[in-house]
C-alpha cells in the first residue's frame, strides 16, 4: 500500500506555518453537469454511481494483475 505519510511528506506536512508545495500530477475521475437538488437528483445519482464503480474497478485492477499506470493504493 502507498503510505504518502512516508513517500509524499512534504505534500502533507502537518505544519502550523502556512507553506507551499508544489504537487506531482494527479488524475482525478469526474463527472460533468448541475445538480440542483443534489441528492435528489437520478442524473446525479447515477453519475455519481459511475464514478464510484470506475473508481473501485481501477483500484482492483493491480490486484488482478492489470497494471494501472501511475496508480497509488492509498
């Protein structure tokens, strides 16, 4: 498992001093569109589903042996 506490210290300092890093490159899955009532919306809802499937299908994919490239097991 990644432990970014060990390998990205600076990136997460639990520093009281207001400091900048600069951040590796970061992938992030999204989904596009409004959402008035949130969590009262379908299209929301199922967009927000999506993401979350996608999001543990790829976190599976090292342990099936599917590499994933620049992946992190957090």
């Amino acid at each position: 498992m990644f432990d970014w506490e060990a390998r990205e210290q600076a990136e997460y300092s639990r520093s009281t001093h207001v400091s900048f890093v600069e951040l590796t490159k970061r992938s992030y899955l999204t989904a596009s569109g409004t959402a008035p009532k949130r969590t009262a919306d379908p299209t929301f809802l199922a967009k927000a589903a999506a993401v979350t499937k996608l999001a543990q299908l790829i976190s599976e994919g090292p342990k099936a042996g599917i590499e994933v490239p620049g992946f992190k097991d957090y």
